[in-house]
C-alpha cells in the first residue's frame, strides 16, 4: 500500500473541515428548532454558555486538532487519524443532522401549506 500524499492529506484536513463547519451549523440550527444535541459534553456547555459561544469554542477545539494534525503529516498516524475523523463524523454527526433537518423542512412546509 503506498502512503498517501501531501495533497491527499489536505483533501482530507479540507474534509474534515467541512464537517466541522456542517456540524456546527446544524447543531446550531437543531437546537434552535428544538432538537436535543447527542453529545452530553456539549450539551452541557450549550446549557451553561449558549449555543453560539459553545459551538464556537467547541468548533474551534476541534479544529485546532486538524490543523495540528496537519502539521504532523508526515507522521505514518496522521492519514488515519484524519480518515478516522471524517467517518466518525460522517456517522455520527452528518447523517444524525441531515435526517433531523431534513424532517424538520417537511414539517415546516407541512404547516406551511
């Protein structure tokens, strides 16, 4: 198997980040429709702080983790460590929010008509 490239380690940073961003605003979002957040951590800091200042700080945290796996990437743990990321993400945050949200249009526009 051949190690995967600088510019595949950047797609996938870049990925990640995108994830990060869906993941906040759609949190962002679900909250404000009503929806409970599956993370208790940021449950809790949503509760204590607010759902823009939590996001934020948590957005931020993980962030900073990508960036510095972006400055490891030559390490043999950096590539997997990133695709680990994005699948977790994938299932536990992009699939979870798209389906809420997706169910949330279709009563709005239920009511709406």
């Amino acid at each position: 198997m051949r190690p995967i490239t600088e510019r595949g380690i950047f797609a996938l940073v870049c990925l990640n980040l995108a994830l990060q961003v869906f993941d906040g605003v759609a949190t962002y979002i679900g909250v404000h429709a009503g929806m409970a957040e599956g993370n208790p951590l940021l449950g809790w800091a949503l509760a204590q702080v607010g759902p823009g200042f939590a996001l934020l700080l948590f957005k931020l945290q993980a962030c900073a983790c990508l960036i510095l796996l972006w400055h490891v990437r030559r390490n043999r743990l950096a590539a997997p460590a990133l695709v680990f990321s994005a699948a977790v993400y994938a299932v536990c945050s992009l699939a979870p929010w798209a389906a809420a949200l997706a169910t949330l249009h279709r009563e709005y526009w239920y009511w709406m008509s």
